[in-house]
C-alpha cells in the first residue's frame, strides 16, 4: 500500500461506483466529438509547442521544438577530418543501422539472399522500443477478418492521411509475418490446436491482435535476436552510427559510427545503407514523461534528414493515454493498452467513466487531458501533478480471478515492485509520450527519398498516417524491416564498390545552419539523453 | 535525501529515486547497465550490498528504489555462452539439447539461480524441465526471463539458463505447439493474389468514400 492517506479516501469512490459500472458500455464518440475533443486537448493541435525548420530538404516543415532543435543542428564530426580513401573499419554489402525489431528483421532478411550485413546499433542488441511493446501485434488472420478490412481500420485510425501503397503493404504481409514468427519458434499465445487467442485494441474492427502474453515485443525481440546471432551475423553494439557517408553520386554508402566505449570513430563502407533507430521519446517534446527505451532520441531521423532524406509527419507525436503517473518511480512507464482491452475504464476523481475506454489512442489522450485540464476532475497526487484513475480491478470481475496475473504479468509485477496490487487497487495513469508517428518517407519499397538508403520501423513514415493503432507497428516494423533487407540486398548486388565516399552534404548543411542562423551552436544526433542532476 | 555508494564512492540522492535515476543523478551518463529503463531489457542488473550487511543482494537498477547505505555496482556484460543452431536442423529432444547446452544437465540444485532472478522465476525447475526433455513445462515457467544474467552469475555449474530457456521456448513454438492452420491458409491466399481485387477497390477510393466506410464499418463484439 503505496497510496497515501488522500489518495486511499479517493480511492473509495472508485470502489463505490464500480458494481454499478461492470456490463454498462460507456458510449463512444460521434465523429464530431471526436474532432472536437481533439482540436482543443491534443498537443498536435497546440501550435505553440512547434516551430517550422529553416533547413534541408523539408524547410518550412513544423516540428515539434525538441525535435526542431535536433535537425536545426551541428554535425558532431564537424571539426574531424576522416581519410574515407582509407580501408574501412568494415566493409560490407548491407549497413544496418539500429538493433531493434525493424533493424533485426532487415537482417534476416538481407542475409538470407546471401548479403554480407553489418548490425551497428547504440546500446546492447534489443536494447530496443521493441522490447517494451506488450499489448500485441495485429494481422487479418481469421476467417472473419481480412486485409482489406485491416487496412480501413488502419486508415481511419490515421485519420486516413496514411499513404495508402504503404498501409496497404502493412496489412497484406501481416499474415506472412506472423507466419514468419510462428516458423522461428516465436511463443505466441494460442489454443490447444494451434489457432492464434486474439483480441481488441484501441481502433480495431475485428479481433486481431496477437499477443506473448504481455511481453509480445519482448518475446519477438529476443526471438529474432536469437535468429540474428544463430546464423552469424556481425552485430556491433555501443557503436552508434552518427553520420551518413554518401558516395560521388550522392548515393548512400555507409556511415560514421562512433565507439561509445573507446570514444572513437570507425568508418563503415556499404552497398546501401537501412536506418532503423526507432523513435524520439528521449526528447520529452513538451516536457511530457516517454514510455521510450533510453536510446530512443531521432538520431536517425537527423542523419538521415542531413543526407537529404524527406521526412513526412514529423510533427505528428502519439501520446499513449494510459502512462503511469503514480508512485514517482512509474512517472511514463506504459500501462498497456491491453489492459484497456481486457475492460479496465479510466475514472475521474468522483469515480465517474468520463470517456469510452478503447478510443483511439489520440482521442482518449485528449479526453483524460480535457478531464483534468478543462474540467478539474483529474486526481491530485503528491508529486504535484495530476492523473486519472484505471480500474483495473474491474478486470478480474469481468473474466474472472487470476485474470490480471494470467494476462498482464508484467504489469502485475511493475507496480507490485512499488506496492501497488493492481488487481485489487486501480492505477493512476496520465497521457505519456509514446511514439513517433512520421519519420523518414518511404516507399512500399522501405526506400527513402536517398538513393540506396532504406528506412524502416519507427524511423519511416507515412504508414500510419497522423495516429497509429496499438499493434501496428510491431507490424510495420518487420513488414518494411523485412522490405528493406530483401530491396537493400538485392540493390546491393548491382553495386561493385561504392566509390568517392565523402561527407560533403555536411558542408552543405552546415552552410545552410550558417546563412539561417538557426544552429545557435547545437550538436546532433544526441545519441543519449542526459538526466544527470535534474 | 539518502546516502549510496555507486562503486563505493558516497552520493547523495532523493530518496524517491529508482537506483538507475540515482546514478543519473550523481552524475553518470549511461551507456551500458541501461536500456528499456522499464524492466524489460535486463539491461541494468545490479548488485548491491546493505551497509552493515554481508549479503549481496541484487536486482534490477530500473525497477529497485535506493535505500539509505545501498553499496552497488552494476553488471556492464556478462560473457555467457550461446550455443547456434539451425532450428530446422534440431529437435525438442534431449539429446538435441545435450549437444547444445551439455552443462544443463550438470546443474548442482543449488537453486542460487532462484534466489538473484529479479522476476522471480523458478530458475532451477525449468532447468529440471529442460532436463526432462519437458519443453513446453520449461517454455512456460521460463517465459517472462529478461535475460539479465543474474543466474548465469551465480551458478557454481556454468549453466547459461537465459540462453537454454530461450532456445527451449523456441523448440516447443516450433515443434511442440500446434501451427495455426487457417494462419498458413491466409498466407497462401495472399501470396496467390487472391487477395488483391478487395484491397486494390480501397487503396483507390478516395477520401469521402473511405470515411464513409470506415464510420459505417461493423465493429466484432
Ligand atoms: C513501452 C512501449 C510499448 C509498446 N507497445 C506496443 C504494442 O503493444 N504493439 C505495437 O505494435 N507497438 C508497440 N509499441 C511501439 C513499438 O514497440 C515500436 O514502435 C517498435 O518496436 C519500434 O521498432 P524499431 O525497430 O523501429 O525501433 P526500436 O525497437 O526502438 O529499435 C531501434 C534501435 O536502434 C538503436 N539506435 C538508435 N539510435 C541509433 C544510432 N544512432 N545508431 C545505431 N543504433 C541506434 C536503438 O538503441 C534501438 O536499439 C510500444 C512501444 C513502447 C515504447
Ligand atoms: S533498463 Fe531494461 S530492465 Fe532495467
């Protein structure tokens, strides 16, 4: 019992309430609704927390200003000189920036046609976003479901601003992933004969998220790190690339990693190059707490940019709606949406359900926001924030004892580490920053708008729209993860040796920073977070 | 405020901290012993000892709170074996196993690895089911390891168990539990095509229509 003596009072009302809230189904939002819960409570809508960038490719493009202020920045090799004639520390067919999902499918996939890959990656291997996703993967895999009945719920989630070619590829190899997975011995939950236990998420139409439990990324992520190691492929870690190397023709071939232990930089020759860095939480746009892995800070996204890469969406930020917000030591940390999906309702401070609890992600965001901010019914805590309630409880009435442990193992086990029984006490949840809806544009050929550059995974954009669903990027990340590698290596064969290796697109840049002003001495990519004295 | 000592220097820090945001605090930028930051990664395993105190203790930096006097060090990497393999090569049999990880079978049920693992998983049973050849009792009990290596740490027979658990959680989704049939089906469908026409009319509506569809379209229950 973590709760203070306050919170134990409000905590009552829930208990109060709930008898007379398990079966009644709170009544979801018009269209109009919707749009206007959005407009005024989403922090997309909120144009002071951006600023348009003043260089590269996408000039004019709103940011976020975290973000703004990672591309409108300094190269960190700007006073190094590099002998890029010099033989490379590696040399290979295939780069693979970023050891995550998407950055490990690329792999598989690109030295199963026989490429020589390179995994170069900032922390460990899996030390990754897709390590964290509990709440499922979704694919159209029942009889009841197709991909074309995917693909409206993935649009109309993105408030169908998604580029159509690129939901379309994400929901057509859905079920060739989750094939994929089955085959490499991933533990999917199921029934006895073999047929995939799926449920709801925020947004979708039919049962088709696919879970491991509430350690789906975790068990997808470990699986096909396994995967990686099993056929030998290199992988080096705590070496984050921090430069793209293009060749004479602009053409992308390789990148500058540096050596986070040795402080050193190490060139990296290759045919094509695939950014898969993930996402930005680490750069808490409007101070916002992330429920994002450390190394989740754009680099990607600013290397990639600097090259000449488009972005699209970039100003388009998911808040999950459900971040813990109490004890101090869960501030962001995802609550899934599973539990949600299981029955748990977010509550207000008198105890009353204020919205339907499976909302899009962007729209039940807005609604806790709006429940505290325009209403005053958020729940006062003693770290001087406030939060909404999730009852939690109500799950175990709902599908019985047991439920919560059986399904949300991980969640039971986080707050019960901080003394929270969740299936006894409801949680305390607030809006927490969560993904990274746009990226670098693609193509349905995971290709950016840089010759011999891919991108994939929560780097790329465009597939998602404006608002992902819970589901679909564990999805994307290995749909466009395995696309790259299979375009990467094939496009790799038709290379000899990339030629004029050169770093001159910085000059560029920097020139442009210069004459604008607008680097005000910044260095990027950040590459980490710095919390020290906060 | 508390007192810790990260690798027996003193810091002072607000008691609220987890270990991880204490070394943050101090002063450390991290880079190894830190990656989801959320219990999930087994990035940042630690051992610490209580001042006063003899026992070492251990846990998980991003999910223990600091206490006054905490002496701790965290585990940077932990050299542990992988065996590789070709899951088409290999079986759920014991003597597969044997071959990849012969030292499961030496385990001295000391059951040290039990008491450091931060999830409290029955380490030295599922090493036991393993032993077995219980594949899929050993998939279950294992599942939620984070591989941390705690375990390997402390056990007096070298036995790699994240490693032997995995690759047993492997062997059972793969060989033991059933495929999912009507999954291959789809599969095939959409690698014939015969998907296609269906997704094609979407991909080509335009924007009024999609809408039109997607608020009118029939949610399962
Ligand atoms: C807590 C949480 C829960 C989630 N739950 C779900 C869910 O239930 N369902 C779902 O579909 N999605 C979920 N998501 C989203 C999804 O997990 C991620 O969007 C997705 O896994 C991203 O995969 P990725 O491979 O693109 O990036 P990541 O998995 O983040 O991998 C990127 C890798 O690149 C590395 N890297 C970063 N910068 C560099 C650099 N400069 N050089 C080299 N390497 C670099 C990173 O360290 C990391 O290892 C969740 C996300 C979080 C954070
Ligand atoms: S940092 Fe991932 S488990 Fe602690």
């Amino acid at each position: 019992m973590v709760y203070t003596p306050q919170l134990t009072e409000l905590m009552k009302k829930v208990e109060e309430t709930r008898s007379s809230r398990v079966g009644v189904d709170f009544p979801r939002m018009t269209q109009e609704e919707r749009r206007d819960v959005l407009e005024k409570f989403h922090p997309d809508y909120n144009l002071e927390g951006f600023r348009e960038i003043k260089v590269g490719v996408n000039k004019g493009a709103r940011m976020p200003i975290e973000m703004a202020d990672v591309f409108e920045a300094y190269s960190r090799i700007r006073d190094l000189e590099f002998d890029l004639k010099a033989d490379p520390h590696y040399d290979v067919d295939v780069l693979v920036i970023g050891g995550g999902g998407a950055g490990a499918s690329a792999a598989l996939e690109a030295h199963s046609t026989g490429a020589v890959v390179l995994v170069a990656t900032k922390l460990r291997f899996g030390d990754a976003n897709t390590m964290m996703a509990q709440g499922g993967i979704q694919a159209a895999d029942k009889p009841n479901d197709t991909p074309a009945t995917h693909f409206l719920d993935v649009m109309g989630g993105g408030r169908l601003e998604n580029v159509p070619e690129l939901a379309r590829a994400l929901v057509m190899d859905a079920p060739l992933v989750i094939k994929w997975l089955e085959d490499m011995g991933t533990m999917f939950d199921k029934k006895d004969d073999g047929t995939m236990i799926t449920g709801h998420g925020g947004g979708t139409s039919r049962k088709r998220m696919h879970t491991a439990r509430d350690y789906t990324g975790a068990e997808i992520m470990r699986t096909l790190r396994d995967e990686v190691l099993n056929k030998g492929i290199n992988v080096v870690e705590f070496s984050p690339a921090v430069e793209i190397i293009l060749d004479e023709q602009g053409r992308a071939a390789g990148a500058v990693l540096y050596n986070l232990e040795t402080e050193q930089y190490e060139i990296a020759r290759a045919k094509t190059v695939i950014i898969a860095t993930g996402g930005s939480g680490r750069l808490h746009y409007r101070g916002f707490p992330t429920s994002n892995h450390h190394g989740a800070t754009a680099d990607g996204l600013v290397l990639g940019y600097r090259a000449g890469a488009k972005t699209i969406y970039a100003d388009s930020i998911q808040y999950h709606p459900t971040g813990g917000a109490y004890p101090p030591q869960l501030l962001g940390l995802l609550v899934t949406e599973k539990t949600r999906g299981l029955g748990a309702t977010p509550l207000n401070i008198n105890g009353e359900q204020f919205v339907y609890h499976l909302e899009t992600r962007d729209v039940e965001s807005s609604a806790i926001l709006r429940e505290c901010e325009e209403r005053g019914l958020g729940v006062p805590l003693p770290t001087g924030i406030e939060a909404v309630w999730l009852d939690s409880p109500l799950i175990e009435i709902i599908h019985g004892e047991g439920t919560i442990e059986r399904q949300l193992p991980a969640m039971l086990r986080q707050f019960q580490r901080f003394d929270v029984d969740i299936r006894k006490e409801p949680m305390l949840i607030f809006p927490t920053l969560h993904y990274q809806n746009g990226g670098l544009l693609i193509d349905d050929d995971a290709h950016s708008t840089v010759e011999n550059l891919y991108a994939a995974g929560e780097a790329a954009g465009g597939i998602h729209g404006t608002n992902r669903l819970m589901g679909n990027s564990l999805l994307d990340i290995i749909v466009f993860g395995r696309r790259a590698g299979r375009n990467a290596a094939a496009k790799s064969r038709e290379i000899a040796v990339p030629d004029g290796l050169n770093l001159e697109h910085l000059d560029s840049y920097h020139q442009e920073l210069d004459n604008t002003g607008a680097g005000d001495g910044r260095i990027s990519p950040m590459v980490l977070p710095h919390y020290t004295h906060r | 405020m508390v007192d810790v000592f990260i690798m027996g220097k003193r810091y002072t820090v607000p008691e609220t901290l987890t270990i991880l945001d204490s070394m943050e605090y101090a002063g450390y930028q991290m880079t190894r012993g830190c990656g989801c930051r959320a219990g999930f990664c087994g990035a940042c395993a630690t051992v610490y000892r209580m001042a006063g105190g003899y026992e070492l203790l251990v846990g998980l930096a991003c999910q223990t709170k600091v206490e006054d006097g905490m002496y701790l060090a965290q585990i940077p990497f932990f050299p542990g074996r992988k065996a590789q393999f070709d899951l088409e090569e290999i079986k759920p049999s014991v003597a597969h196993f044997a071959q990849l990880y012969p030292e499961v079978y030496r385990c001295l049920g000391c059951s040290s690895c039990n008491k450091v693992c931060p999830q409290d998983i029955d380490v030295m049973q599922y090493i036991a089911y393993i032993q077995r050849g219980d594949f899929e009792k050993a998939a279950d009990l294992s599942f939620d390891c984070l591989m941390c290596g705690l375990c390997v740490s402390r056990c007096p027979a070298n036995i790699v168990h994240y490693n032997a658990a995995l690759t047993a959680r492997r062997l059972y989704s793969r060989y033991i539990a059933n495929p999912d049939r009507f999954l291959a089906e789809r599969a095939q469908a959409i690698e014939n095509g015969e998907l296609d026409a269906e997704i094609d009319k979407l991909v080509k509506a335009d924007k009024d229509k999609l809408q039109e569809l997607y608020n009118n379209r029939e949610i399962e229950k």
